[in-house]
C-alpha cells in the first residue's frame, strides 16, 4: 500500500495510507481531535474534512476553538437558516449568505405578498433546530458552469443564476447539499448538521440586490452562531451592554450631537459640547503631527473631476461621488479623498532629495455618496473628517517612515485608551491597477517594516487598495469589539499616474513613493467608537466639561465665581450650577452628564479658600485648594493638557 508524508503546523510529520483525507490526519493524531474536528487548511487554504490530501502539504485541523473554525460555524448555520426559510416560506428565493464580525446573515427575495420579520424568527429558529437534530451530511459536488445554470433554473432560483453566470471561466463551481436542499457555494462547511446548534436569529434589515437601488429589494436577516452556550450567553450579554453604550443615545443624552435625516443624511450636526469634544481630537493629533514632522495644509473640497480621472478614483469610485456641471458645463465633484489634492499641491514648485520625506497633514472634509441604508449614527455617514497625512519620499526611506508612522498609531491608540491593537498587512486585490513587480515590492516593505518594528501581525489576503498594499489596524473597546481604524497604505501608482518628480542627488529626475496614512481615519467614526469604549465617562483630559463648580447656597456665589474664573483662565474647562436645587440635586445633574468632577463650594469652603472635589463615581477628595486642583487637573489630563487653543 503506498503512503504519503503530511507536515503538520508544529514542523512535524506524519506517514498516512494514501489515499487519505483531512480527517484521517485528525483520527491519527487523536480520537478526540477526529471528533472535533470541523475543517481543514491545506498550505493555508480551508478545506473541508473529506479533501484527499497529497503528498508534503501542510495540514492544519480546525476545531471550534479557532477563529476560522467559528467562522465555518456560522458559514454553515446559515446554510441551515436559509433552508429552513424555503421550507417555511416555499418560493423564496435566496441571494449571498455572508459571515461577518461574530455573525452571518442571508439576503432573501420573499415570495410577492410574503412578509418575513422578527416575529417569524422562532418559528425559523425551531425549523432550524429540526434540521439540526437530523444531523445531516453537508454533501459537496462540482459542477460545470452549464450544470449549474441549467440546476438553478430548474429551481427557480435566478439570483443564484446570475452569480453562476458572472463567476470567471476558470472558476471552481461548488453547490453544497444539505439532504434534498442545497445552495451554491465555495465552501467549507462542518460534515453534518449535528455539529451546530448553538445559534440566534437577530435583526432583520433592507438592502438591494448587489447594492444596486435600481434592483430588487431584499430582506436581509442576521443571526449569530457559537461553539457553545456559554460563548453565545456572553455575546448577547456583549450586545446588551454595548446598547447602554450606543454613541446615538450618548451623544443625545450628553448633548453632543444630533442627527436631522430629513435635512442631511449621513451628517452630524455637532453641539457645543460635541463640537469641543471634536476639535480636541484634532487638535491632539496636529500635537503628534508636529512631533512627527508633519505640516498642516488645506485643500479644496470642490475640484475638476479630471484630478479624479488622473489618479484613477473616477473610474473606481463614481457612482460614491456627488458631481455636478458648473455653467461652462465642466464637471466638478465634491472631493471623496484628499490625496489626488496632496499630490499636486506636491507638484507645485520644483523638489529635490532635499525636501524629501514631504509630510502633509490635512482634517479633510470628504463626501461619499453611502447608501441611505447603511447610515448609522457617527460611524457610517456621508459627511466625512479624515485625519489625512501624505508622505513623499525616495524609495530608501520608505521602511523608516513605516516605521516612524506604526510608531505614531502606537502611541497614540496607547494615549486614547486603547490597550489591544491588531495589524494586518493587507495585500493585493483581485481588481488592482499597477505592474506585479511593483506589488511585491510594495509588499514586501510594508512586511519588512512591521518585522522591524518587532510587531506581531496578520496577513489580511486581497484586502489592500487598489493602487497599493496597506497595513490596517483594528482596535479592542472596552467590551471587546474590535474596530478597524487607522490605516497604512504604500502607492507607487498615483505618482506615476500624475507624473510628479523629485531631482534626484545625480541630477536626474525621479518619482516619489506616496505613503498614506491615517491614524482616526474618520474622525466622525472614530467619535463614536471612543464614546462607546467611554460609555460617555470621557477621560478629563478629553471631557468637553472637566468640572462643574456646585454651591450650597447662594451666599457662596461671589467666591464660587472666583474659583471659576481662575481655572477657566488657566486653561479649565469648567462650568458653574448657581441654581436653587438642593446640593443633592445638583449633583446627580452632573453625574448625568457624566462631568468628571463636581467642585462643591459650602461655607466651610469659603473660610478656607478651598474647594471639594467629587468624582463622578461619587467619591470626595480631600479639601483643596484651587491652585492644588489645578495641579492635579494638568497631571490627570497628561498628553491632552493643553490641547484647548479656546480655553479663556
């Protein structure tokens, strides 16, 4: 009998009978690895259990405990959902069923007159569970492409008919079976229904066909899955505290802003409170600018579209833009990036090697035309402020400045509060413009870079930009979500497209690398994900209010005022309740409003010259003088001291 040699993650080796599957790579290493076994990876790529395996690849087992293992969970539990839809709801029609961040959801077209919605998620959950029970096989075949339109034809399902169509000529078609149901897809899945069932349905929302308004409209249902019920018990536990958390509700109750859809969907309408919040952010960021040698520009925000068509956006990103004709009926747009703006402000004025690295730094207010229903809050909206920053180097200094800006995100995701951050290199998209020489080298000093930074990272496959890989970077909140933000990005192409030019030390002309970089990326999200990370309690350096000055009576009032009026004019922001409410009162206000420090002025305050601090936990600090509060203000805040240019 011939064998063959499979190598396992740890660098070992195994001798297998061939022919020989994934799952006979799990039974030889240990019975219960065979039986909690989901998948596989094949010199990376997922499998499932029953792929025959040649000989010296490199085999992976998947279980429930990694994170591609949940993810073929839930690929599979919505295979059962959507089957339970059809069984339920016979002339349904199915669309893509994607697995997101700790979910999965499926877009149906309902049968005409049919209405699905939240009410009908038990009885979809209990079909589910029957399904489960039966623990039936997932049975993979391949089909030709003729196969597969002539099969769902047949069955009436025309979504699946225009997929099939649209796949590459060389493409692998797969269609999955779940007993006499099946569906079209690349798979993997776990071998049998019976290794799920720990799942819930969740929300139901509107989208259109392929994201198009002029196509049909679907219903979109979303569900969650886990390997056990503990994990599951926790996520919804997760969700319920983030909606005690939620930036809309916050950002109301804290009076920050607020949302008028009938006027400006997808734009906040910041109060002064939201506004002060805002702009020290801003101002904390012009902070490492300078320290990172970066200068502030300003750019258009209405510019020729041919600046578009030169860097390549137009093409790409069209139908995301606001245009218009101006009266010699040239075409305008409202700018969706600032970087095509950055380079030829960099073609202004002859460079040398001297000047370069060029750093830029820009707040650039972008539009893109998102999809109404994808609005939400601060973190999805048309109107956007982008901490923009744009290097221009030679080719020499591209690892340093890498380099120096992983260092800028590092210190300060650290500064804002945010402990846990994850960096994934995000390589080259199928739809890419540019030479491949030129992606591997592009790849490969965004990779050498984060080696040489000593960090850890992912490689994230297809992920990167269109002109360029990027290293992008996702951020853990306080109740565990991860967020991706600030982001890295390598561009060879758009120099060479606007044709911009350094002279070099030998006097000829060459073209600069462009470094993208963004570190908030966009402000108005990055708002509202620091809000939640806060649940509103904002740190004193970042607070809008860091103190309210709260009397027990009015006859503290004159020397209340001149408390806050030194530490207003010492840089304090500082607000003052002279109101008739009990002392009780006033200070479950504050603590509504979430203000740090409730500053309590009673008789014995006034005969001492002092003031005592209450934190808005409740806790009292030791009777202090306004000079030692001040002191202690500054120390609190740190980094952020200072950053308020319209404190007096």
């Amino acid at each position: 009998m011939s064998s063959i040699q499979i190598f396992l993650p740890d660098g070992s080796s195994r001798s297998l009978p061939s022919p020989a599957t994934v799952l006979d790579v799990a039974k030889s290493i240990s019975s219960g690895l065979a039986k909690s076994a989901l998948a596989g990876k094949i010199n990376g790529q997922l499998v499932d259990l029953d792929f025959p395996l040649k000989d010296g690849v490199k085999v992976e087992i998947l279980t429930d405990r990694t994170p591609e293992g949940l993810e073929i969970i839930r690929h599979s539990t919505v295979h059962v959902m959507a089957m339970a839809i059809q069984e339920l709801f016979p002339g349904t029609q199915i669309t893509i069923g994607p697995v997101v961040e700790n979910q999965f959801y499926y877009d149906i077209y309902p049968k005409e007159g049919i209405k699905i919605g939240t009410n009908d998620f038990p009885l979809i959950e209990k079909k589910m569970q029957e399904i489960v029970a039966q623990n039936i096989p997932f049975v993979k075949r391949i089909v030709s492409r003729e196969e597969a339109v002539a099969h769902f034809n047949k069955i009436g399902e025309k979504f699946k008919v225009e997929i099939v169509k649209d796949l590459p000529a060389d493409s692998e078609i797969k269609i999955y079976a779940i007993g006499h149901w099946d569906d079209l897809c690349r798979g993997p899945h776990v071998s049998s229904t019976g290794k799920l069932g720990i799942f819930k349905l969740m929300s139901v929302a509107g989208a259109y066909w392929r994201a198009n308004k002029d196509n049909e409209q679907l219903v979109r249902i979303y569900g969650t899955a886990w390997a056990n019920k503990k994990d599951l018990d926790g996520y919804l536990n997760m969700l319920e505290e983030a909606k005690k958390r939620d930036h809309v509700l916050l950002g109301r109750q804290l009076n920050l802003f607020t949302l008028m859809s009938d006027i400006a969907p997808g734009a906040a309408f910041f109060f002064p409170n939201g506004s002060k919040l805002f702009t020290l952010l801003q101002n904390y960021i012009r902070v490492k600018w300078a320290k990172f040698g970066f200068q502030e520009i300003q750019s258009p925000q209405v510019m020729n579209v041919n600046l578009w068509k030169v860097s390549g956006h137009y093409e790409k990103y069209r139908d995301d833009m606001y245009i218009f004709k101006d009266d010699h009926d040239d075409e305008f747009g409202i700018k969706p990036m600032s970087c095509p703006g950055h380079v030829r402000m960099f073609m202004v004025g002859q460079k040398s090697y001297r000047d370069l690295p060029l750093r830029y730094g820009e707040f650039g207010v972008v539009h893109r035309n998102e999809l109404s229903g994808t609005l939400h809050g601060l973190t999805r909206v048309r109107r956007i402020t982008q901490d923009d920053g744009h290097i221009f180097c030679m080719l020499n200094q591209v690892q340093s400045e890498i380099i120096s800006a992983l260092q800028f995100v590092k210190e300060a995701y650290a500064d804002l509060g945010f402990n846990e951050v994850v960096y994934m290199l995000s390589t080259r998209p199928e739809n890419r413009m540019g030479a491949e020489e030129v992606w591997d080298i592009a790849e490969k000093a965004l990779e050498d870079s984060l080696k040489a930074s000593g960090v850890n990272f992912q490689i994230n496959p297809g992920d990167g930009a269109f002109y360029g890989p990027k290293i992008d970077f996702k951020v853990k909140d306080a109740i565990g979500r991860m967020h991706q933000c600030a982001t890295i990005q390598l561009d060879f192409q758009m120099p060479a497209r606007f044709g911009i030019a350094y002279q070099a030390a030998n006097n000829t002309q060459e073209t600069p690398v462009m470094i993208h970089r963004a570190v908030l990326g966009s402000v108005e999200r990055f708002l509202g994900i620091f809000i939640e990370h806060c649940a509103g309690h904002f740190p004193i350096g970042l607070a809008p209010v860091q103190c309210r000055v709260v009397t027990v009576t009015e006859a503290q009032e004159d020397y209340a005022r001149k408390v806050t009026n030194f530490l207003k004019m010492n840089g304090v922001r500082v607000e003052v309740d002279f109101s008739n409410d009990k002392l009780g009162a006033k200070i479950r206000d504050a603590q509504l409003l979430k203000i740090p420090y409730m500053l309590v002025i009673g008789d014995k305050e006034v005969q001492t010259n002092t003031l005592t601090a209450r934190y808005r936990d409740g806790k009292n600090l030791a009777p202090m003088s306004p000079e030692d509060f001040l002191n202690f203000v500054k120390a609190e805040s740190g980094v952020f001291w200072g950053l308020d240019t319209n404190q007096k």
